[in-house]
C-alpha cells in the first residue's frame, strides 16, 4: 500500500487503559496528551496512571491467572494467538497510522512493523502447542523422571519508544503461549498502539485480565518493578534504566529478562560485496533515524578501502528522502523528542572535539516539517576510544573506524561493553567464519545486516541484556521449570542403617 497521509487525517485520540477485561481512567483522573514529533499536533491522550492502577491490574492478573488461564489447553491459547494475528491484519492500517504519528517514523515503515508483528502471534501460537518438557528413563531400574514446564505467573513488560508495537509482540504472545498474565507498561511517548493491541486481545476472546495495559510515566514502571504480585520483569529500555530494575527486582529476587542498547559494529573487509555493505552501511546507521538497539552505528572498515567507503557511504545518504513520515515516498522521519535531539548534538559536538572528521551532516534538518528532523551524519577517522565510537547515541550519527588486520576489526569490535549484535561483509569463507566465532554479541550477521525472524533467538552479551527474547527459547524464559522424580516399584534403600536386616 502506498498511501500518504496529510494533518487533515489526523484527530486526536483518548484511549484508556485496559484493566480486568475494560476501559480504564486513572485513580487520579489526570490525563496526559501525545503530540506527533514530527508535526507538534497533538494526536493522543491517555490516563495518567498510577501505583494504585498497578495495583487493580496486577490482581486482576492474578485472578485471570488462578481463575483458568493457567490451565487452559495449548489448543485453546493457540486459537487465541492466532486471531490476534489476524486482527492485527485486519486493523493494520489504523495501527500503522497511530505509530507513525506518536513515534514520528515514516508510514510505509510502520506498515512493515504491523505485519512483522502478526507474523510474532501467529509464531507465538504454534508455541503453546509446543510446550512439552522431558522424560528421563534412564536414570536407573527404580526411577523415572520428568521435566515440566509451569507458568511463571504475573509478567510486568515495560517497554520503550522505538518500535512500541514490534517490542510488545516479542514478548506478549510468548509469554501468553506459556500460559501467563500480564500487566504492560508501554512507553508514555507512544502508548497508543499498545492499548490498540490491548483491545484486539479482548476482542479474540482472552479471558478477562489475562493482559492488562497501565499508561503513564517512569512511575508506573517503578510500581510494576518493585509490586510484589508480579513474579517477572520483561524490560526493553535503555541500559541504565534496565540496571536500576535489575537492582529493585533484584530487591525482591523477582526473574528479571532484559533487552537494553547496543553499540553494534560492521566490519567491512576488502572482500566485501562493496555496494551491498555501502547500503547495509546506509540503512544500519539512518534506518529508524538510528533510533535502534540494532544499529549499525561503528562502521569498522580496512583501511585500505576505508575513504572510498566513506564517500559512497555520504554519497547513498544524500539521496535518501527524509521528511514527513506521513509521506509514503520517506524512508527517514523524525526523531522522537527533544531529549532525543540534544542527545545527538551533544554527541556530534564530542566527535568533533575529540578530533574525528565529520564528512556530511552534523546539524537539524532546515527546511523541514518539525523541529527535530537531523541530518546524516557520517564521522571518518573514528577511533575506539572517541564516545561515538563507544556509546550509544541512538540518532543518526554513523562512526568509520579504519582498521589493518582482521584481529584488530574483530578486537575493536569487542571493545564496548555492549554486545547486542555485530556483522561482517566479506566473501571470503574463513574471513566470515572467524568473524562468525570471534565475534562477542547475541546476533552475528554474515553479508546482511538487521534481519529478524520470529523463529530466532534476540538478545545481548554484557551490558546489552540478559535473557533472550523470540524463538523457541522464549518459552523456557517465561516458564518455570518443574523436576518431577517418580519411585518405580518399592522403595528398598534405607538412609539409616537398619541392623535386623529381615524388618528392613
Ligand atoms: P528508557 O529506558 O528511557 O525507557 C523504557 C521504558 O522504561 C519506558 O516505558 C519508560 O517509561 C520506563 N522507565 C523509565 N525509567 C524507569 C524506572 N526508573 N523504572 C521503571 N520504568 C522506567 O528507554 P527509551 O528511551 O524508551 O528507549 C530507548 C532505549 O531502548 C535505547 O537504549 C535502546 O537501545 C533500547 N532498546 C533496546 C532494544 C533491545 O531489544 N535490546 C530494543 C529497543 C530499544
């Protein structure tokens, strides 16, 4: 579909949270208004909600939880899923809309992330009817054993900005195909396509509180991380953020699964596929404005090949289309809030003071729709110990660091202390296999960059996470794991010794 949009289109949303199977205002009654980044009109209000409401929806979850939902068949949760997953398809349109215009991304993309995200139920449903465990019958004459999984509980999901719909569905129908409840807590900059996704779960036919969704600012997160009825943390947010959760869920030893930022290299050899890595280049540093876990953002390129890079790199980035996100023909919109804004020129200032060369952007967009349009930016010269060579800036601010042998790439690669993903481009097999090995992040990408597939596992080595998202992994990290031992035949061992062997 290619349609545009223009400010005509757009009215103002209230959407209440979802509590126990209905709308739901806040305890306090206050509300709080969403404006499109990238066209300052205001486009949603949400109740302001509150640990009183963390509370509501928490026993409500508790009570979905006990009252059935736990011992509802994988059947009866796969049906569920999969309807979603149609729904999903069904409202896409309207969902696409409501993201691009909270999250100031272009349409076309958020249409993508729509049907990325109903392909994440209906994978989610083949799951629940794939719970099984183990059986051990090994073990000896007198035993037999099995593993089981169990419903964790209670899941509290806190969730960021950059891909509000995707995020939420990466961990939602997972753990829902486990057999959990759940109480969400999206971003309160883009909150509206959570709610919508709140709505078509009810309307699928889960029973009532089985998912609940509580607006608001950081305190509501504060009171879902530190509620004593919920029983694990799904949180996808910065990495600072994430350690202060760790820390006060930690508190209460409540299980803790975290997806936080990254610093993700390419490494570019001189066996590369050259336009294909200058687009990977391209599309790993702008693509969601660089607001992205996954972010190609350190371009590590032999030296030999490394200013030629660069200016194909610079040149494909003058031709992108960035603007109005409403624009089917954008392929870059809008950064996401002014923080976000000052962040990046705070970081383009630093490069530049610490001496790298900033061959194209470094300033806002003139001309644009909004205020924080940002131009790409490229700096060449990087190197590792610069903080745009080691930080994460989620913007559009891609770093060229040169680089002699392979060990060296790979060595600076390792250098940060994130390790969320990596790639290499190079056509040579044992170039690409040592990369492939050597290489320290949850994703390694060989001659691609970014794909994603419900069937594989997402996640970060260090300060990049802990735990893994998707897959059929994700339904061991939202399950409990039972060991149950069984006694075959009579139970003829003894712990004390019995003298009168014939009474034994
Ligand atoms: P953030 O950490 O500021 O906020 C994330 C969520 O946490 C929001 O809902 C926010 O309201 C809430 N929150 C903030 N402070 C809190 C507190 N003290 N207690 C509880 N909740 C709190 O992140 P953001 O700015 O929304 O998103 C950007 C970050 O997310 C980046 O660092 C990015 O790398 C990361 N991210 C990671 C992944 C991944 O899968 N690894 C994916 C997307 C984004």
């Amino acid at each position: 579909m290619s349609h545009s949009y223009t400010l005509n289109d757009i009215k103002p949303v209230h959407r209440p949270m979802v509590i126990d199977g209905a709308d739901s205002e806040a305890d306090s009654g206050e509300t709080f208004t969403r404006n499109s980044p990238a066209h300052e009109v205001p486009v949603s209000s949400f109740p302001a909600g509150g640990a009183p409401d963390v509370d509501r929806a928490v026993k409500a979850a508790r009570r979905a939880l006990e009252g059935g939902w736990r011992g509802a068949t994988g059947s009866q949760r796969a049906k569920l899923l999969h309807r979603v997953s149609e729904l999903v398809r069904r409202d896409a349109e309207q969902l696409a809309l409501a993201e691009t215009l909270e999250t100031g991304k272009p349409i076309t993309q958020s249409r993508t992330e729509v049907a990325s995200t109903a392909e994440l139920w209906e994978y989610a449903a083949t799951l629940a009817r794939a719970t099984q465990g183990d059986a051990h019958n090994g073990l000896g004459p007198d035993t037999f054993a099995l593993v089981v999984h169990e419903p964790l509980g209670v899941i509290g999901m806190i969730t960021p900005w950059n891909f509000p719909l995707l995020i939420v569905s990466q961990k939602l129908p997972f753990a829902l195909a486990a057999g959990n409840t759940a109480v969400i807590k999206p971003s309160e900059s883009t909150s509206a396509t959570t709610v919508m996704l709140a709505g078509l779960v009810r309307e699928a036919g889960f029973p009532d509180g089985v998912v609940n969704v509580v607006t608001g600012n950081r305190h509501v997160g504060s009171a879902i991380a530190t509620h004593p009825g919920i029983d694990m943390i799904s949180f996808t947010g910065s990495t600072g953020v994430g350690r202060t959760i760790a820390q006060t869920a930690g508190a209460d030893l409540k299980k803790v699964e975290l997806e936080l930022g990254g610093k993700n290299p390419q490494i570019v050899t001189p066996h590369a596929d050259f336009a294909a890595a200058v687009d990977a280049g391209v599309f790993g540093g702008y693509f969601n404005v660089g607001q992205c876990c996954n972010s190609g953002s350190r371009l590590i390129v032999h030296r030999s090949i490394a200013d030629e890079f660069a200016e194909a790199v610079t040149a494909r980035a003058k031709t992108m289309r960035v603007g109005d996100p409403l624009d089917a023909d954008t392929l870059v919109g809008s950064l996401v809030n002014d923080a976000q804004l000052a962040v990046v020129e705070r970081y383009v200032e630093e490069g530049r003071e610490a001496g790298a060369r900033l061959i194209a952007g470094g300033e806002r967009l003139q001309d644009a729709v909004g205020p924080r349009f940002f131009t790409p930016t490229v700096f060449a010269d990087v190197t590792p110990d610069m903080s745009i060579a080691r930080e994460e800036i989620f913007g559009p601010v891609l770093s060229i660091l040169p680089y002699d042998t392979l060990e060296e790439a790979v060595k600076i690669a390792n250098s940060t202390s994130f390790g969320l993903s990596a790639g290499i481009w190079s056509t040579d097999i044992e170039e690409a296999l040592v990369a492939a090995r050597d290489l320290r992040a949850g994703t390694v990408w060989v001659n691609r960059w970014m794909d994603g597939y419900p069937e594989l596992p997402f996640g970060g080595y260090g300060q990049s996470g802990i735990g893994r998202e998707l897959g059929r992994q994700a339904l061991a990290e939202f399950s409990e794991l039972k060991t149950i031992q069984l006694q075959v035949g009579p139970r003829t061992t003894r712990w004390v010794p019995t003298p009168d062997a014939s009474r034994a």
